[in-house]
C-alpha cells in the first residue's frame, strides 16, 4: 500500500515539531528544512495529480479502521489540484520570506508548516468532524501568523480574525451535532448515504445542520455579508502571510463544493442543491461588494482584499450553478486567482518597504527603486486580477460567462461581471500610476533603497506570474483535467464506492 | 432532563452572544467560554442523554453513545488552546495599544471602549 | 505557419530593443524595425495568395472546449490592414529614433510599440472573435502605456487612464456582444460566422449583440459621444499618437465594422445607429477641430472626423459605399500620419505646436512645409491628392442616402462637415507655414534630420502616387479588400479619378467655397464658436469617476467600519437567518423519544448554572466576580457530563476548567479589572434581543435532537473497542485509536496555540502600560503556606497524573487528563513560588515537551508503516504493573504518551508566557513608567 496520501499532512506536520524542536535558534537551519519541505509537498501533490489523473479515487483509511467507522482521506482530482496549487503558492510565499523577513517574530516556520498541515488536511479529509479538526489547525497557525511582528493595528486586527472565527467553530460545532443526531455518522461518503433515506420528519433539523455548516464555509470564503473580517485581516496582517491567506478563502469554496456535490447533489431528492438559493444571490452581491471595494481603497493591501472578496464572489457565481461546465470554469478561476493575488500581495511588501514614509498608502511618494521592475511586475499580477486579456483571468472570466450562457439569470451575471471588471480596472490603474508613474525621473536619485536586496522575492514573485501564464498557455490541457475533476463531482456514486465500498478502501 | 439540558445549552449561549457582542477584549472571551460549554453541550447532546451507562465495557449491560463524548473532549481541547490564544491576544493588544476595546481604531465599538 | 509569425514575431521581438537599449536609442530601434520589416517580409511573401483571391489559414487550437482558438487568416481586409500596421510601423521606427529626446534610450518606447504592432496584427487576422478580444484588450492595455509614456506628466496619466476606461469598457461590452454573436452563429470562428449573416440577423439575439458589438466599436474609434478620449491621448509622444491615435488602433472599431460588415450591417438598425453616429461624429469633429489651436488638438479631432466618416459609409451599407470606406481608411491613415509627423517636426524644431505662435515656417523649412501642405491639401480633399478620391466617394455614397425618408439630411450634414475640414485643413497649413510671422523666432529654424522628414515624405509620395493613379498603387489592394469586406467583386471603375460631373462633385465644389469663406471670416466664426456653450469632456469624465470612487467609498466605509460588534451581528443573525430558514424549509414533526426524569438535583443544578450565567452578565464589568462565577458555570457542566454517564469529560471539563482560570487570571493582571460604563441602552436592548433568538434557537435544535430516535455507528465502537482497541474506556480508544487522529491533530492545536501565545507575549516584551490600576499582581501571589502546599503537592500531583494515564485506556482518564494535572501542579510552582522560583528549578524546556510530544505521537502511528499498515494502525499487549495491575499496553498508549508530553508542555508554555507579562508589569509599575513608544523602541 502507498502513504502518499498522507504525507501532505504529516510531513509538515513533524518539520514542525522538528522545527519548534531545533529550529529555534538556527534561522537559516529553519529557513532550509521549511523551503525543502514546501518543495517536497509540491513534489508529492504532483505526483498525486498524476495519480488522480487516471480517474480512480484513492483513499487512506487511518488507524486502519474502516470507514466510517475511522478517519479515511480520500485523493480525488479535485483535492488533488487543491493541495497543488497550496504547495505552489507555500513555497513561493516561504521563498519570498526566506529574504530575512522570518526573523521578525518567533517561530515563524512552525507556525508556517502547521498552517500547510491545516490546509492539506482539509483537502483531504473524508470525515467533517475531521474537517473541523484541520479547520481549527489551519486557523490557529494563521492566527500565529497573522500577527507575526506585531503592531497594534495588526494584533487588533488579529484579535477580531480569531474572535470572528472561534464564533465560526461554535457555528461549525453546532451543525456538526445536528447532522450527526440525525445521520448518526461523521463520514462525508456515509453521510451522502443516508442524507436520501433521513424521514421526512427530520428534514427540518437536517436542513438547518446543512446550511449552518455551509454557512460556517462561506465564512471561510468570506461571503458577503460574512466577508466583513477579511479585509481588515488581510490588510493589515504582513504582506507574505497575506499572500498565503490567498488560498484560505479557498478551503471554504473548496468544502462548499465538496459537501454540496457529495451529500447534497441530485441524489438526496428533496434535499438537491439546497445551498443554491442561498448562494447565489450572495456572490453576485460579494463580487460586486468586493470590486467596489477595491475602487475605494486607500491603500494597496487593503485595494487586494477586496479584489480577494470580489474574486471569491466571481467563482462562487459559477460554483451556485452546479453544473459540471461551471464548476470547471470555478476551479479554473479559483487556482488562476489564487496565483495573482499572491503576487500581488508579494508586490505590496516590495513596494512597502520601498516607502518607509507611506507604505502600501496610495498616495504619491517619492519615486521607489526599482520602479519599472516593480511596476512591470504589478502590471501583469494586475492584469490577471482584473481578468484583462491574455492571462487567466479573462480565460477564467470568458470560462464563467460561458458557462452561465443558459442560466436563468445570463443578463444579470454578464452585466455584473463585466461592469465590475470595469470598477477593477480603473481602480488598478489608478494604484498602478500613483506608486509606480508619479513622482518622476526628476526624483530618481532620490529613490529609497529597499533594507534588503529583492532578490528572492522577485523570484517568488516571477514564480507565481510564471505559473498563472502558464495556466493560460496550457488552458486546453488543464481544462481537459478540470472538467474530469467536476465530472467526478457530479458522479458521487465513485466517490462514496472508494470510501466505503472495499474494506478500508486502500489499495 | 431532555428541557433542563436544551434550556441550559439555550441559556448559556445567549449569555455568550452577550458577551461576545460588548465592545471589550476581556468580556469578549468570557463570552467565548459561555459559548464552547453550550456547544460542548450541544455536541454531548446529540448522542441523546442516559444515566449511569457510562461506555465503559463491563461485564454486561447498554452503553450510552461513546463517539460524542469523543467528539466533546476533542472539542473542549481545542477550545481550551483558542481560548489561550485569545487570552494572549487580547494581552498583547492591550499592551500594544494602550486600551482593551476589540474595534479597530474610529470603530463604532469606540464609545463602548472608550480609549484611555 | 509564416502566417502565425508575421503575429507572434513582433511580441517575442518585443524583448531585444529592451535588451539593445543599452547600446543606445540606434540599436534599440534598429532592432524594433528589424523585427517590423521582417515581419512585413512576410506578409508580402503571401500577397500573391491573397491577390489570388485565397485566403490564408494558420493555427492550432486553445481552448477548444470554450471555442477559443488561436486560428489566424489573412483574407483582403486583414492584407490591407496588416499592410498598413506594418509600413505605417517601420516609418515611425524610424522617425522616433530621431524624435525622442536623447537621453531616453526608447528601449521600454520600442518594446511597447511592438507590443502595440504585435496586438493589432492580432486583431486583423484574428479567425476567432474570442482571440480577436485578447487582442483588442491588448491594443487598449498598450495605448495606456504608451500614452502614459512621460509618466512624470500629470496629462500623460490621466489621458492614460481616461483612454484605458473608455477603450477597455468598451471592450467588455465587445466580450458580451461577441460571446452573444457566437452563441448565435454557433461558433466564435468567424470563417463561420460570416456565413451565418442571415440567422444571426434574423434572431431575436442581435439587437443585443448590435448594440454591445458597436459599444466597442464606437469607443475604440473615438465615435461620438465616446470620442473625449482621443484628444487627451495626445499627451503621447508624437510617433505613438502618428501610430495608434491616427493610423491604426483607432482604426481598430471600423476596421470590425467592416469585418462583420456582411454579417451585421443591412438592418434598420445597423442603418441609423451607424450611420447616425457616423453623421454626427464627422460633423462635430470637423467643426472643433477648425477651433483649436495646438496641431496636434486639430489633427486629432480631425481624425475623430475622419473616422465617422468612414463608420458612416460603412452604415449605409451599401457596397459601394463600403468600398469608399475602405479606401478612406487606407487615404486617411496615410495622410493623417504624415500630419502627425510632420507637426511633430515643427514641434521639434520650433518648440511651439500653437498655430497662434507659429507661421511663415514654408521659408525657413521647405520640406516640412511641402509635407504639411500636401498632406493637408489631401485631407481637405484637393483633387490629384488621395484624399479627393475617397472623399468623392464619400459624397456620392451620402446623396444616395435616405435618411428617414428624406434625401436631404445626410448629403446637407455630410457637405456641412467637408466644408469644415477643408477650412481646417487649410487653416492648418497656411496658418503654420505661409502666413507671415511679425516677430522672429527665439532659435534657428530649419528643417530637421533626415530621418525625421523622410518618414512623412515617403507617405506623401504615396498621397500623390495613389491621387494621380488610384488605379495601379491602390487598385488592386482596395479591391481585394473591398472584396473581402463586401463578398462581390468589386469594379475598379469604382476607383477612378474623373467620375464626370456628378452630384458628388457639385457637394464637393459648394464645400470648398464654403470652407474658403470660414476660413475668409475666420474671426466671426469664432467668436461665434466662443460664444457657444463648450462641454468640457474631461471634468465631466472626472467627476463621474470620482462619483462613482466616492459612492463606493461610502459603501465600503460604512459596511467595514472596523466594530467587531457588527462584523459579530451580521454572522450571528445570518447563522440565525439560515438554520431557521432551512429548517422552515423542511418537513418537521415532534419527536417520540422517551425522556428522562429530571431528579431534585438536576433542577438545582440547573438553576445554579442559569443563576451564574445571569451572575455574569450582571457582573460583566467586575471582572474578578465574572470570572469566579463562569468557573462556578464551568464546574456545574463537569457535574452535568459526569450524571449522564461521560466521567472522562467530567474529568476533562475540570482539569480544562481550573487552567483556563488560571489562564484568565493572568491575563487580568494586565488587563483592567473594571469595564467602563458606556454601551448605550439601546444597544444593549437590541445584543440581548439577538443573543436571546439565539439562545432559542441553540435550545430548541437540542430539544429537537435529544427528543428523536436515531442510530448511529456507536454499536461498532462497543463491539469492537475490547477485542480490537485493546481497550474498556471505549471514549478513550476512540480518541487514541478510532479517531486517532483527531487527537493527533488537536494535540498540534494545542501545540500551536502554545506557540503563538509565546510568540505574542514575546513580542510584547518592553511593551508597558502606565496608569492600569494595579490589581493583582504576581508579586501577591505567593505567600508562603501556598508556596508550602504546592511544592508538596507536586509529587503527589505527578503519582495521580501516571495512575490516571495508565488506568485511561481501560477506565476514565488518559493522557490529556495527565498532561493537565502534572501542567497544572507544575504551575501552581509558578503561582506559588513566583515564575523565578519554577524556572529555576525547572530544567525542561516547555517546546521541547511539545515537539517531542507531537514526534512521539507521530512515530507511534509510523510505527504502523513497517508492517505495511496505514498511519496510526494501533496494536496491544499486556503486562501487570505495580499498584495499577494489569494493564494493557496499547501501541495507542504510547501515542497517549504523546499527547501526554504535548498538553504538559503547552499548558505550561501558556501559563508561564503569559505569568511573565503579568510579573514584567509588577515589576514596572513599580519602577517609574515608561512611555509606550520609548519602550518599543527599546524593543527593536
């Protein structure tokens, strides 16, 4: 049997401990163990890419026990793709701070590789009480590092991200008690199951747990009008960590997709796609909350949470339809997204540093160094934000309007989507000539030279813009993957045999 | 029993959405503990109730439902380190800013902690 | 495959005049141009295709699932356009070399021009409306960089910015349109749709698609009244507005026009909405540009003009007068981009572009003065001259039309607007170069450099060449496009200098007269124009940005005002919104359940507990108090779990709820011990309103839970913990082995949090606060009988912990009930004998303990690995051991042992991080205070 499936989880697990061990006092010991170990994790996603690929699921039964009865992971092309594209991200991010910016506050690298933990295990897990469990360790490591260097701003911000999300986990507790004490299991796969023969009677109480723990993901996404903590989180935790946070915005979408394809798909009769009527609405209205938000913005960090806000609202638009085309489309959007929110967020550190008077403020300053390189860099991180031609974004955007072609609501969405693009636009291009165009050549000498040379960052940063071109470049292949992936989705029945067909389902 | 119990569970999460809606750190997280105990409760409770059948295996007799009482020490273990970390957040925020209120700065939770 | 080049060269080639810059402005520009006339090598390889009347394919496909294909074609259209892209291209390669100031290397100029060339041969020869968007979006991202060349003017970046609004909001709308236009065609590659014109016209989806098609169109073109843009583009360099400002990107919407000219136009619609803004456009651009002053002002509004010229032929929609469209865009690319050039060589040599300081210029430069007054005889109309040609046609096609109904409006209007451009034309020349000037000029004027008059020449030559003999320099090339655009061949009579005495030609004379007599009462004409009102394009766009940025602000501000109350309100009542709404959403009916007695003991309990829980809320501002009575609240649930038969969460609840206290404590010798009044009444009402809904709601799903039947998969825990778990207390293997991994994953909780509590407090250090009433502190902490008691109690404390962990597995306890105990006498060292005293005498280092415990755990469950099980597959055997007895020992309790370490270690790294602060602040408040900002500096 192979326990690849398991190593997205446990292998950051022990660097961690390893790391909170010896660690401690040598940073750049740190430092290499943390960059290896990201870059083992990419390695290992990959490869379980190339295994989902073939279209079986491959499941890890812990403890041996079987589902669902124990704890089971299960590998899917989704999950597959998910804990890729956050290996990806953890090692550009960890490059970029690898440039001395860890030595800032303590254990920086722990906290790090637990919040990858978290993560990873959220993609896999199998059992939602489990997902609660990695909820709360990617939580807790991201309130770590959230306020990593401190400053009052920030910890207060801090304090209301984890107040925010501890309400969340009563919330998550909550629902997971009313779907047990009507399903009596924890198994996603069992839950699929029995969710269809669950008596009339019990709908009520069903439904209620359903949505609350769907509820509790769309606070993890930050959908509107659940998104209020996100902007303040993001903008004020440090550049790097928030360029991280870019994908945990995602594990909402991520379980959203899961448990609605899985446990409430057409399978369940009456109780088929109940989040849809819920959902809709609320993208169209985050995305349009999100984009207002980045014409408003003050400052360049706060200006990328909100086009994080508006982005999730864009992908969670395709993902209400739940059909197979557009939950393509979403997962095409999501990774592309992702990626260019991440650079941006590199971006703002850069260029905050370069301006020790203003930082990230959107206000002219004295001309920053390197301020073509930086604004070249900016440009095209932009570009697949705003979804402007020819990076992901417009692919992911033409994806969406696609995809929705026969919704019942086309004309609203189109509007929605194109004139919000508009708001990006112009606010983009406005943050892009104040930091990048004002103060001119005449200032040049001038120019503040960064604390640290950039030479790592702007690798990290090259990386992520590298990777979303290519996304673009390869759209026809990925799509190929993506649509198997959502036909995957939509066909629970695979999903449920892996977990609970064959004992212990391991192959 | 079965009232006794909802009511408690009833009762301690509206003291805790009480709490946790005051404009102050410390308030706040005694809030946060109101709400953990009801929703251990709560967690408890959905594996029904039953007296004196403690699910350990004896010789012979029922047993009540084990797995949530699993659920329920996880659950209170986790909330235990939230709590910590809350504790030292809110800590360290008023170390750093001088005042306990949880809104940001301008916040509307201002005249609810008024700054010193 | 030379096809897919011609495309793709100028992008990859877009990285050597960057690379080349630092060998100087020559070598970047000789390597743009190389790039370019390579290219243009191409292009010319395939003209005997083309004029063949075959039309070139190239391609691969990219999204294929999407119908976005990179497939590429070069049909007449796409010839004559590319043709033009590519020579226009290379002559102002050549004439920005010499234009730019000198210290600018133009490597960053170069690379965006071919970036700018690279997109609009995509337009041109895109073969798939969905590539023909990337690269319409392309042009329009390029012209905002270009425009925003001089990134230290203000003008160049606002203009940018204006211009990229306009353009690429208009692009948006073209997404729409085209996706729509597909949708119908069934297909998004044109070779397709221009053969489905009928359905496409005949559904009911093409007033829609119109109307966002020519959305982008009008913008890209500058139609009226989109048209604001342009002008402000001038802020340009002068090669870039001779490039994209008059020759091709703003050729870009007609140029669609004309490409899905057989596809949409033919309608009533396509009719008036086309021709109408063509009409009017040609109009007002024609009668500004007589008004303004700066060269290039007029040339641009000029160009405004021009182009509604040409969407206003292409409205008609008649043959003939789609030829002369596409012959106009050819006649007007040209002379226009001699204009512009050679106003940039006045500017260049004189320092002025203002027609009001210019003049007498034809003595002191002959060769700019011959370029500018052919060039702009040509655009006036003059026979001979390119122009004249297209313009007649223009005329011939406007007396033809009927505009609803009468015969008389588009003729009268069309005249009305040539009669303008011929008076701006002449202005333009005679003003600047033959009327004479009364003072001299500061510096010597003469003509320019080589390569900044040759450019333009060559274009003249071109306007004359093709003036005299239309027939064989613009004949065929116009043919064939016009072939393209139109379907049928097209006669090349249609070309010919001399039509004989036609209507057209008396429209053409009364215009000149006309225009003679504007330019003759010049001076009425514009005090008549100034007293006219004069809509400021620009402050109006400003102020709808800046309305739109402020009604967003307000939104945004008032929504994330920053009060966690609210953030808490919205995700409270929501939680409220949707539980209630989905259970409303379902069927419900009471359960059948039996429910227990409530025994005398139960009521109390329960009543102490609502007691407390009211004790709190009233005492919420003594802190202290609060704090005692949420312990009280916290012991009752322990009783509440050990009555209904959970002993191991009774255990938990407790051990948890002593730490936590202790915790709180600590952070209240930081923390004020007093809430200050102030929460207004109101809001108080409205928190206890929702807080009470909540509390319903909370308690009614319990009620709901507790009173139903269900099954659940329990009965395998029972059966199977004793023979497989190894274990009685089936909670405990349930958590150590069952669920094992949950309690792997929350012992990392608990790590974690011990972490980032230290990593806090450490942060912290030297952070002080001055005047906090001093309460508490850890300095009373320790009088001598507890120190006393304590330090006994630690090795009992440490005999409990082992026989409560061994004894887990099989009776209530374990391993985390262990950690806290030992944590917790371990802390009472602290409390007792202050932290000094503990760390002193304690040579274990508390994350050591966690990582330890977390690797221990880990092992264990690797262990399973070498007998090819999965993680955390457990294994037991048993031996006796002294006090305990016999005891199984699970492989699980060796992971217990784990979680052992991890709680041990975390709770104490908590306490004794946040123990520190308390005593740090002991110590201060007696020393005299410190600033905060002096002691962060200290920090750092």
């Amino acid at each position: 049997m192979t326990h690849l499936a398991i190593l997205p989880i446990l292998l950051p697990a022990i660097v961690a401990a390893l790391l909170a061990l010896a660690g401690r006092r040598d940073l750049v010991l740190a430092r290499t163990i943390s960059l290896a170990s990201a870059a083992v994790l990419l390695l290992v996603a990959i490869a379980l890419v190339v295994g989902a690929s073939d279209g079986m699921i491959r499941t890890y039964a812990l403890g041996d026990w079987p589902a669902p009865f124990g704890i089971v992971l299960v590998v899917d092309r989704l999950a597959a793709l998910m804990l890729t594209l956050t290996a990806g991200l953890a090692l550009a991010v960890l490059l970029h701070c690898a440039n001395g910016w860890d030595a800032r506050g303590r254990h920086f690298h722990a906290l790090f590789q637990f919040q990858l933990m978290g993560l990873n295990g959220a993609f896999l897990t199998g059992d939602f009480f489990n997902l609660f469990v990695f909820f709360e360790i990617l939580l807790i490591a991201s309130y770590g590092l959230m306020v990593h260097g401190g400053g009052a701003e920030r910890v207060r911000a801090g304090l209301q991200y984890v107040v925010v999300n501890l309400v969340g986990s009563t919330l998550f507790l909550f629902a997971v008690g009313l779907l047990y004490g009507v399903t009596g299991t924890l198994n996603m796969a069992d839950l699929a199951l029995k969710v269809p023969a669950v008596p009339p009677a019990d709908h009520g109480v069903l439904r209620s747990g359903a949505l609350l723990l769907l509820f509790v993901f769309a606070l993890k996404a930050a959908l509107v009008p659940l998104h209020l903590w996100l902007p303040g989180t993001y903008a004020n935790a440090p550049a790097p960590v928030a360029a991280l946070f870019a994908v945990l915005t995602k594990v909402g979408a991520y379980a959203i997709v899961r448990l609605s394809t899985l446990a409430f798909g057409d399978a369940a009769g009456e109780l088929a796609w109940l989040v849809t009527p819920w959902l809709m609405p609320a993208a169209m209205l985050t995305l349009t909350l999100g984009m207002f938000g980045v014409l408003a913005a003050r400052r360049l960090a706060g200006m990328i949470s909100f086009a994080v806000v508006g982005s999730v609202g864009t992908l969670l638009i395709a993902v209400a339809l739940f059909t197979p085309q557009a939950i393509a489309a979403a997962l095409y959007y999501l990774v592309q997204s992702t990626l260019a929110a991440g650079a941006l967020f590199l971006v703002v550190d850069l260029v905050g540093e370069r301006r020790p008077a203003l930082g990230d403020l959107l206000a002219p300053g004295p001309r920053i160094a390197q301020a073509a390189l930086l604004g070249s860099l900016f440009l095209v991180a932009a570009i697949a934000m705003t979804g402007l031609p020819p990076l992901a974004g417009f692919v992911g955007k033409l994806l969406i309007l696609d995809a929705t072609r026969d919704a019942f609501n086309r004309s609203w969405i189109w509007s929605l989507l194109l004139t919000t693009s508009l708001l990006a636009i112009v606010g983009f291009a406005r943050a892009g000539s104040v930091l990048f165009w004002k103060g001119g050549e005449s200032a040049q000498n001038a120019a503040v030279q960064p604390a640290r040379a950039a030479v790592l960052p702007l690798i990290a940063i090259g990386l992520l813009l590298a990777a979303n071109i290519a996304w673009t470049l390869g759209a026809g292949q990925v799509l190929g993957y993506l649509d198997a992936a959502a036909i995957q989705l939509f066909a629970p029945a695979g999903y449920i045999d892996a977990v609970l067909g064959a004992e212990g389902g391991n192959e | 029993m079965e009232l006794l119990v909802a009511s408690a569970i009833g009762v301690l999460t509206a003291s805790g959405v009480y709490l946790v809606l005051r404009g102050r750190s410390f308030p706040v997280v005694l809030g946060l503990a109101l709400l953990s105990y009801a929703v251990n409760l709560f967690l408890f409770a959905s594996g029904r109730l039953a007296v004196d059948l403690p699910p350990v295996i004896r010789a012979a007799g029922s047993y009540t439902d084990p797995l949530p009482q699993a659920l329920v020490l996880t659950a209170i273990v986790i909330s235990f380190g939230m709590t910590a970390v809350t504790v030292a957040m809110a800590v360290r925020s008023f170390l750093e800013s001088g005042d306990d209120g949880v809104g940001a700065a301008g916040a509307a939770d201002e005249e609810d902690a008024g700054r010193r | 495959m030379a096809l897919a080049l011609i495309v793709i060269l100028p992008f990859a080639g877009a990285l050597l005049p960057a690379l080349f810059a630092r060998l100087g402005r020559g070598a970047s520009a000789l390597a743009a141009f190389g790039v370019s006339a390579l290219a243009l090598g191409l292009l010319l390889s395939l003209a005997p295709q083309v004029f063949g009347g075959e039309v070139v394919h190239a391609g691969r496909p990219w999204l294929p699932r999407l119908g976005l294909n990179a497939h590429l074609f070069l049909d007449g259209l796409g010839f004559l356009f590319a043709l033009l892209i590519l020579v226009i291209g290379l002559l102002v390669i050549v004439y920005a070399r010499f234009h730019l100031p000198a210290r600018d290397p133009g490597g960053r100029f170069h690379a965006l021009l071919l970036l700018f060339q690279g997109a609009m041969l995509g337009i041109v020869l895109s073969d798939n409306v969905l590539l023909l968007l990337v690269f319409w979006e392309l042009t329009s991202l390029a012209s905002f960089l270009l425009i925003g060349y001089w990134r230290h003017l203000p003008e160049s970046r606002q203009g940018a910015r204006m211009a990229l609004t306009v353009t690429a909001g208009g692009g948006l709308a073209l997404i729409a349109g085209m996706l729509i236009l597909g949708d119908i065609a069934g297909s998004y590659d044109l070779t397709v749709i221009l053969q489905r014109g009928d359905a496409i016209r005949a559904s009911p989806q093409y007033l829609p698609a119109l109307l966002l098609i020519l959305g982008g169109c009008f913008t890209k073109s500058a139609q009226f009244p989109f048209h604001f843009w342009l002008p402000h583009a001038m802020a340009a360099p002068t090669p870039v507005s001779a490039y994209l400002h008059s020759a091709t990107m703003v050729k870009a919407g007609v140029f669609l026009l004309a490409r899905l000219w057989p596809v949409l136009s033919g309608t009533d619609a396509w009719f008036y909405l086309v021709a109408t803004t063509g009409l009017v456009t040609m109009l007002v651009g024609a009668v500004v540009a007589l008004f303004r002053d700066e060269l290039k002002a007029l040339l641009a509004y000029s160009t405004v003009s021009h182009l509604g010229l040409v969407t206003m032929l292409f409205g008609f929609g008649t043959p003939l007068a789609a030829v002369a469209g596409v012959f106009h865009i050819l006649n007007h690319a040209i002379f226009k981009a001699a204009l512009f050039m050679n106003a940039g060589i006045v500017d260049h040599e004189v320092g002025s572009r203002d027609l009001r300081h210019l003049g007498g210029l034809a003595a002191l430069m002959p060769l700019t003065a011959t370029i500018g007054a052919v060039a702009a005889a040509s655009m006036a109309g003059v026979p001979l001259l390119n122009g004249f040609l297209s313009k007649e046609m223009m005329l011939d096609a406007a007396a033809q039309a009927q505009w609803a109904g009468q015969g008389w409006v588009v003729p009268l209007v069309a005249t009305l607007a040539a009669m303008f451009s011929v008076a701006y034309s002449l202005r333009y020349a005679a003003q600047a170069f033959f009327v004479r000037r009364h003072e001299a000029y500061r510096k010597k004027v003469r003509d320019p450099a080589l390569g900044l008059w040759l450019p333009p020449m060559l274009l003249v030559a071109l306007v004359v060449l093709i003036g005299v003999f239309p027939g064989t320099f613009a004949g065929p090339l116009v043919t064939t496009a016009a072939k393209a655009v139109v379907g049928a061949p097209v006669r090349s009579y249609d070309l010919a200098l001399w039509h004989g005495v036609t209507p057209a030609l008396a429209l053409s004379v009364f215009a000149f007269a006309g225009g003679g007599i504007l330019l003759w009462r010049y001076a009425d004409a514009r005090r008549l124009w100034l007293a006219a009102p004069q809509p400021q394009a620009k402050p109006a766009f400003d102020a709808a940005v800046a309305a739109v940025t402020e009604f967003c602000r307000a939104v945004t501000d008032g929504l994330h005002d920053g009060s966690l109350r609210h953030y808490l309100g919205w995700i409270i009542a929501g939680a409220l919104v949707v539980g209630v709404g989905g259970f409303l959403g379902g069927g419900h009916e009471a359960g059948t359940r039996a429910t227990l007695a409530a025994p005398p003991v139960a009521i109390v309990a329960w009543l102490l507990l609502v007691a407390c829980c009211a004790g709190v809320l009233a005492f919420e501002r003594r802190r202290m108090l609060a704090l005692v009575m949420l312990g009280v609240v916290g012991l009752i649930v322990a009783f509440g779990f050990l009555y209904l038969s959970a002993p191991d969460l009774a255990l938990t609840q407790i051990a948890v709820e002593v730490v936590t206290v202790i915790l709180m404590l600590l952070a209240l010798t930081v923390l004020p011990h007093e809430t200050p009044r102030g929460t207004r009444r109101l809001r108080r009402l409205g928190d206890a309103a929702l807080a009470a809904v909540a509390g319903l709601g909370a308690g009614a799903a319990a009620f709901a839970l507790m009173t139903r039947d269900f099954d659940s998969l329990s009965s395998y825990y029972l059966e199977r913990s004793l023979p497989d778990g190894g274990g009685a207390n089936v909670v405990n293997v349930i958590l150590v082995d069952f669920r094992g991994f949950d309690t792997f994953g929350e012992i990392i909780v608990l790590g974690i949090a011990a972490l980032a509590v230290f990593a806090l407090v450490d942060g912290a250090r030297g952070l002080t606060r001055t005047g906090v009433a001093p309460g508490m502190l850890a300095a009373d902490l320790h009088p001598l009988l507890l120190a006393v008691v304590a330090r006994v109690m630690l090795p009992l404390a440490l005999v409990v912990a082992a026989y409560v962990f061994f004894r887990g597995h099989n009776a209530p306890g374990g391993g985390f009930v262990a950690g806290l105990i030992v944590a917790i006498a371990l802390i009472m060292q602290h409390v007792a004998g202050g932290t000094g005293w503990a760390v002193r005498r304690m040579h274990v280092d508390a994350p050591v303990l966690i990582g330890a415990g977390v690797l221990l755990a880990a092992t264990t469950g690797l262990a399973a690995w070498v007998f090819a099980r999965p993680f955390l597959t457990s294994t037991y055997g048993h031996f006796a051991l002294p006090l305990v007895g016999a005891v199984e020992v699970a492989s699980a309790t060796a992971f217990d042992a784990g979680v052992f370490l991890a709680v041990v270690g975390a709770v104490m790294l908590m306490l004794a991080s946040l123990a520190r602060v308390g005593r740090g602040r002991a110590k201060r408040a007696a020393a005299p205070a410190v600033p905060p900002t002096a002691a962060r500096r200290a920090e750092d």
